[in-house]
C-alpha cells in the first residue's frame, strides 16, 4: 500500500463496517486512478470529481468533518469544502 496510515481509519463514532481506506480503494478502481493521482496536486477532471466523491461518501458514511478530511489529504479544510459543495451540485 503507498499510504498505509490511511488504511483502516474508521470513525469511531459511527457504526459501519466502511474505513477510510476502502472508500479510496473504491473511488480510485471506479474512475481507474490511482492513490497517488487521487492525494496528488493533478487538477485533471477526471481526478478531481474522484477526489470530491471520496471527500463526500468520507463526510457522509463515516460522519468525517471537512477539517479531519483535509488532514488526510494534506489540503486546507476550505478546499474540502468547496469539494464537498461540488460533488454536490
């Protein structure tokens, strides 16, 4: 694994199964990317919507706020958020 500290983050305060890592696992085999391109800089299309799904199935199935999300993306928690009001629109 290329970043094993995203692994098996699971949120302790929800009960689901879902981990961090299995969220990205599955966002990155949907859109064919790969981890790397997904934490990277790239602001390819493509890329960019696969990193807003993971920021919102993140924020929605394990209750993560935009603050703890962007930690582990190494990104502001602004971005996160206009991410996550994208990925919604």
């Amino acid at each position: 694994m290329i970043f094993p500290e995203i692994g098996n983050i699971v949120n302790p305060y929800r009960n689901s199964p879902t981990s961090v890592g299995d969220i990205i696992r599955d966002v990155c085999a949907s859109y064919n990317i790969t981890l790397a391109q997904l934490k990277g800089e790239t602001r390819v299309s493509k890329v960019c919507q696969a990193r807003w799904e993971a920021w919102s199935r993140i924020h929605e199935e394990l209750g993560f706020s935009s603050r703890q999300i962007a930690r582990r993306f190494n990104r502001d928690c602004s971005t996160v958020r206009h991410g996550l009001r994208k990925y919604a629109s």
